[in-house]
C-alpha cells in the first residue's frame, strides 16, 4: 500500500467523522434543546434512538471502524458549546453510546442483525447510566423509596420474583425500542445508498432544498454565531490556575466516604456532610466562581422535591406512624449527597483547559482530530440552520410528521454524505499539489 492510498484512506476517515460528528452535535443543540424546551417526557431516550439511527446509517453508508467514536468525540466537543452549568452527564452520554455502538458494530456495520444489536446496546447504556446517576446523585436511599412506592401503589410486597418480573418488562421494552432503532438506521442507511446511487432520485431533489445556498425563506431561529456558554474566561482560567490545591480536597472527601462504618459517628449522613463542607470551603479558598456556579435553581429545586419526598416515603411505618428523625436523616442525606456530587462535576467541568484537549491529540499521535474539531465549529452554523429550517417546515399531524422525518433523515444522511466525499475530494487535491 503507499503512501497516498494510505493518506487517501485518512482523508475519507477524517472528513465521515468530521461531518458526521457535527451533525450529531447540531442534532443535540436544535432538536435536544427544541424538546427540553417543550419538556418532552423521556427526552434522552428520544435523542438516543435518533443517535442510533443516524449512527449506525453512518456505518450503513462508510463501514470503517473507529468513525462511530471519532464523531462522538467531535459530537461531544460540540455539546460542550450548550449554555449552562453541567456538561460532563451528557458528555459521558455521548461517548458510552458511540462505544456500545462500536462494539455492536465490530463484526460488520452492513447487516440488519448487527444493527439491532448496537441499537439494543446503546438502549441499554442511556437508561443505565440515567439510573447510575440519579443514585449517584441521590444514594440508595432513593432507590429504596422507589421500592417503598412500587409496594405501597400496587399494594404487593417486593419480592425477588417480582423484581425479575419488572426488570423482565423493562428488558423488553428497551429491547424492542433498540431493534426499532436498529433497523431504522440500517434500513435509512441503505435508502441514502440508493439515492447517492441514482443522483436524479426524489431524494437527491428535496436534499438540495436543504442545502445553505438554496434555503427557503422559512420563518425560524437563525444563529448568527455559535451558541456559546456564558462563563467568564477570566473566571474559568482562576479556576485552572488551582486545581492543585483543590484536587487534593476532592480525593480527602472521597477517602472520607469510604470510612463509612469504622466508628459509630462515620454514618452515611455525617461522612457526606463532612466531605460536603470539605468541598465547599475549598471551593471558596480557591475556586470562587465554581461555587457561586453551584446556585442553580432548576437542580436545586429538583433535589430539594425528590429528597423531601424520598424522606417522608421512607419515614412511614407499617403501622401507620411516622418516623421524624428518620425523614429527617433521608432527606438531608440526600440533599447533602446531591450538593457534593454537583459541586464535584462541577469543578471538574471547569478545570479543564481547551488546549489541554489539543495537546493530547498529538500526544496519542492524533493531531487530525484537532483540526477536524476547528473545521467541525466552522460548518456547525450551516448545520444548526438546516436542521432549524428542516423544523420550521414540520407538518402537522402524527401520520405527516412521521413520513416528513423518514424523508428528512434520508436527506440529512444523503447531504452529509456528499460533504464528506467533497472534503475527502479537496484534502486529496491538496495532498497530490
């Protein structure tokens, strides 16, 4: 093999990552925010499934390994761009669903069968890691309170078997949603395919009214610039400049919460407190900006309800009394636990330079993924107003809206496929002068 097939191999690679990866991070920032916005029941799971389908019509489309996780590094990078406080959650998100796609996806990326079992992985992954971090969040106190509703509303008592009986139904339900989303993605792969294949298509026709230069004049949030996050930079760099004295705190609180039980005032309640008060003073000696960033009404307002609730479910007794002390102790076990974990994503979300992420592409010999990262920020803006104006133009109706998204799905994926090809096209060129 030469040299130039190998670079030619390179830009190909490059250019499906680059493409795809915005147009995953494009998705999170219109259509994510879109249904926050509007409160959308089980909005992570909705944004799941079309990752799943828009992934694995990526491997449909360009079967190379490696390209589902090198667009969620971009995609991921991207989400980072979203204004307010946390971003590590949704960040971990994204890689875990790229990863479990890439192993559903090890033996081939061009059957139906595979495709459902990355889909039924990533499934998996989402609603496993929402329920690692609510108890993260929360500790088994709120798991325990959700056993306590389950008994108490269907009036059974908790039992192994019936334990394996929920589980059961929850196994199979996420297990036909990941098939569903499997077989959508294969089978809208497959369909962008055909049309890139027979360019004067129905497809190719309606991707050109998607495209920047032909935009129609549909009314609809047009970005100027990126959206970017509203933290001082002057701030953020006091931040970086003492993360030596604060990470030393962080790893005292976590050794504090594992000496649970060793003497009779190290209960669940005072070790979190203690390493709680630890993070707070140390945030305020040398990290100030985090911990004015800690006062977020939308967090504190869900803590502080599901922490008075979980309380007072666990502090009823099977005789009807009521248990003070101990609603008490749940609550403010789990306010206290929510505050510290916060506090912690928090600074870590803060202490991290941009050109730290630089420097270790070229440790790890990956300086292509730096630059992807900048040509990925540049064509962001053209994407967020496709998919901007792809949402203006929704029809109504259940039954409409349904055949619009499969025809606007292949669109997106015959666009990006025809960006990709252009970029690897002009890096060859490049490369050959």
């Amino acid at each position: 093999m030469t040299d130039k097939t190998v670079h030619i191999k390179d830009h190909a690679f490059w250019a499906y990552v680059t493409i795809f990866g915005t147009l995953w991070g494009g998705l999170e920032l219109t259509l994510g925010t879109f249904l926050h916005i509007l409160h959308v029941p089980k909005t992570g799971l909705i944004m799941t499934s079309l990752t799943v389908i828009l992934l694995i019509a990526q491997r449909v489309i360009y079967p190379r390994r490696g390209a589902t996780l090198g667009a969620a590094i971009i995609a991921a990078c991207i989400k980072c761009l979203s204004p307010g406080g946390i971003i590590l959650g949704p960040v971990v998100g994204i890689l875990s669903e790229a990863l479990m796609i890439e192993l559903g996806l090890l033996l081939t990326s061009r059957s139906i069968l595979t495709a459902m079992i990355a889909g039924i992985l990533a499934i998996f992954s989402c609603q496993l890691q929402s329920l690692f971090k609510m108890w993260l969040y929360y500790g088994n106190d709120f798991i325990r309170a959700i056993i306590k509703v389950a008994e108490k509303f269907f009036d059974v008592h908790w039992t192994a078997a019936l334990g394996f009986t929920i589980i059961g139904g929850l196994v199979a339900v996420l297990t036909g949603i990941g098939c569903i989303a499997g077989t959508t993605g294969y089978m809208s792969g497959r369909r962008a395919m055909r049309a890139l294949e027979n360019p004067d298509g129905s497809e190719i026709s309606h991707v050109a009214a998607t495209s920047p230069a032909s935009m129609p004049d549909t009314p609809h949030v047009r970005f100027s610039k990126i959206p970017r996050t509203k933290r001082d930079p002057a701030e953020t760099q006091r931040v970086i400049n003492t993360r030596k004295y604060v990470f030393p705190c962080v790893i005292l609180t976590i050794v504090l919460q594992c000496c649970t039980g060793l003497h009779p005032w190290l209960t669940d309640f005072t070790t979190v407190l203690g390493a709680l008060v630890v993070m707070l003073t140390s945030l305020g000696l040398w990290a100030r900006p985090v911990l004015k960033a800690i006062w977020w009404p939308k967090f504190w307002i869900l803590t502080i309800i599901v922490s008075l609730l979980a309380g007072l479910i666990l502090a009823w007794q099977i005789d009807g009394s009521f248990d003070v002390q101990k609603a008490a102790l749940a609550s403010g076990h789990m306010i206290a636990r929510g505050a510290y974990v916060f506090s912690v994503v928090l600074w870590m979300t803060r202490s991290v330079r941009s050109d730290e992420f630089d420097t270790l592409c070229h440790a790890i010999h990956l300086p292509q993924l730096g630059l992807s990262l900048k040509q990925a920020y540049n064509i962001l803006p053209d994407w967020i107003d496709r998919f901007n104006t792809l949402l203006a133009s929704r029809p109504k109706g259940i039954r409409n809206a349904w055949r619009y998204l499969k025809t606007s799905a292949v669109e997106v994926l015959v666009l990006a496929t025809i960006d990709a090809e252009k970029h690897a096209s002009d890096k060859d060129a490049q490369t050959d002068a």
